[in-house]
C-alpha cells in the first residue's frame, strides 16, 4: 500500500468508510461534578457499537456552571442509532434507568435537531400525577418528584440526521506500550473535538472486525489480517515491525465534526513520533462500497 512519511510515522494512503446516523445530545446536571460525571457514565454504559448494543454512546465533554441551563456542573452527552426509532428509544431507556435514578440530576436537551424526541413527556408518569410541567424562556421542563428533591427533566430533546458514525483510525506500534501511548494520545485528541465521541472503551477497540465469519450466522469476526499472532497463517497487512494494533472509532453530530477528530487523533500520533509512540496509522474500509463518507487519511496529515 503506497505510504506517506511524517516525521518517521507511516501513514497509509487509505480511507476510513463511514454511514449516516441519527445523532442527539443532552446535558446532564448535578450539585457536584461527581454526580454529574456519574450519570453520565453510567448512562453510557455498554454503548459501544450497534452491533450489539441499543446505541452508540460517550461524553462530549464538561460543563462548568456558567455554561449549563441551571447554573451546575455538567456534562454533555452524545448518543447514535441508525434510526430516530431506536435513538429514541435508548435515550428514554437509559435516562429513565441510568440519570433519573442518580442522586441530585437535571437533564436538557444539548441542541435543537431537526426534529424531538419526547424524554421528559414519556418520563412524566413516574410523578404519578405529582409531577409539575413548567414553560421557562418557551422551553417546557417536567418537575419530577423524587426521593431526594425533584427530578428536573426537557419535555424534549432534539435529534439530527446529519451525523455520522464510524470514522476510525488504526494505530499499529511495535508493542502494546508504544501503540497504547500513541493511542491514548490520539484519544485524548478526539475527546477534545466538539460534537464528537470514540464510544469503546477508553475510546479505544482491539477486536477490530471484518464483516462475515467462517461460522454460520456470525455477521463480523476478527480482522485477522490486522492480527499480529497471525502474520504467517492469513494475508497479513501487518509489517514485521508492527507487534500491536489498535483502533479509534468515532462518531460525530456532522461530517465535519468526525473528520476534525480524526485530524487531531492523527496529529497527536505523529506529534509523539515513532520511538516511543506508533510506526504506522491507516484506516479500515469496506473498499468504499457500502459508506458513503470516505476520511482519506492523506488530507487529513
């Protein structure tokens, strides 16, 4: 595969393909930044991927008080599904389980979208007519009585259909060390572009998959020719420099966003350079075929 050098770091001539989502927003409110952060942790839990998961989810980033409806800590969260059905649905599912059940929380929608979704209308039954609606600046709030005060939620939340998911990068290094350290700097990036989220562990995935499976009924397996244990048994991409690899996947509310996380994911990568970070950066594609948004890694350097 043809490459370009920057400051010693292959970079492959290659693209990363990615597909239309529906994406949307909201921030999360709390007395303290710990409670904020934990609602927003635990509501994007086993969020990874919609291959198996009911959404893709992580945190967009913190809010300081003066940047928050009510004046609190918070923090703003983004969620993705193929549909506004099913990002509908995880949303209400895991607010209601996750944020409405978290000491001292608020939940506002981060952006106006395109078209709503009903959080705080399909939530109110829980006041089993206690509840108290309440128009502010022509927003409508539900006041939810709880244990602990009142629960303070968006009758709506706005939702897009601009967003895009599965914008990546594939970190490969001569050990798990290096290759974690050019990671975690390119993830560290990423968390710090707008309107964007790496939604795996740590923003990180090492089961990178390709689609289909000798086995009958599996619709992804692992992407052996990106296995270092494997070099010798399947047509390797692998150099015989490369010991580990590791990807970054993000999701972002628009095509700009996804390809400016994925410009400072690599600049951070190349930044640390190949002796104590990544000897090579390419993409995963499905040749173009099946993605209509292609993040060629050679406008992005």
């Amino acid at each position: 595969m043809p490459q370009l050098i920057r400051k010693g770091i292959r970079i492959d001539e290659s693209f990363a393909e990615a597909f239309p989502m529906t994406g949307a927003g909201v921030v999360i409110t709390a007395p303290t930044r710990k409670w904020a952060l934990q609602a927003a942790t635990t509501m994007t839990g086993y969020a990874t991927s919609v291959i198996g998961c009911d959404c893709e989810a992580g945190i967009d980033c913190e809010l300081a008080g003066r940047d928050t409806p009510d004046g609190r800590p918070g923090v703003r969260v983004l969620l993705f599904g193929f549909s506004p059905k099913s990002v509908g649905k995880a949303l209400v599912n895991r607010i209601g389980q996750c944020v409405l059940t978290c000491p001292g929380s608020a939940v506002f929608s981060a952006f106006d979208g395109e078209e709503k979704i009903k959080v705080g209308d399909s939530m109110r039954q829980f006041g089993d007519k206690w509840q108290i609606s309440k128009a502010i600046d022509g927003r409508r709030y539900w006041r939810v009585p709880v244990m602990d005060g009142e629960f303070l939620v968006e009758s709506q939340v706005g939702l897009t259909k601009k967003s895009v998911g599965g914008g990546n990068l594939l970190i490969m290094g001569e050990d798990w060390a290096s290759t974690m350290r050019a990671t975690e700097a390119a993830v560290e990036a990423v968390h710090a572009t707008p309107d964007a989220i790496a939604p795996f562990p740590g923003g990180v995935v090492r089961s990178g998959s390709k689609v289909g499976s000798k086995y009958k009924g599996m619709g992804a397996s692992t992407n052996d020719a990106y296995c270092p244990t494997l070099r010798g048994a399947t047509n390797s991409a692998l150099d015989a420099d490369i010991g580990c690899v590791l990807e970054i996947v993000i999701d972002g509310l628009t095509s700009e966003a996804v390809s400016a996380a994925m410009r400072a994911g690599l600049k951070a990568i190349i930044a640390l350079g190949p002796k104590t970070g990544a000897k090579r950066v390419g993409a995963g594609n499905y040749g173009g075929k099946l993605g209509p948004f292609h993040y060629h890694l050679k406008d992005l350097v």
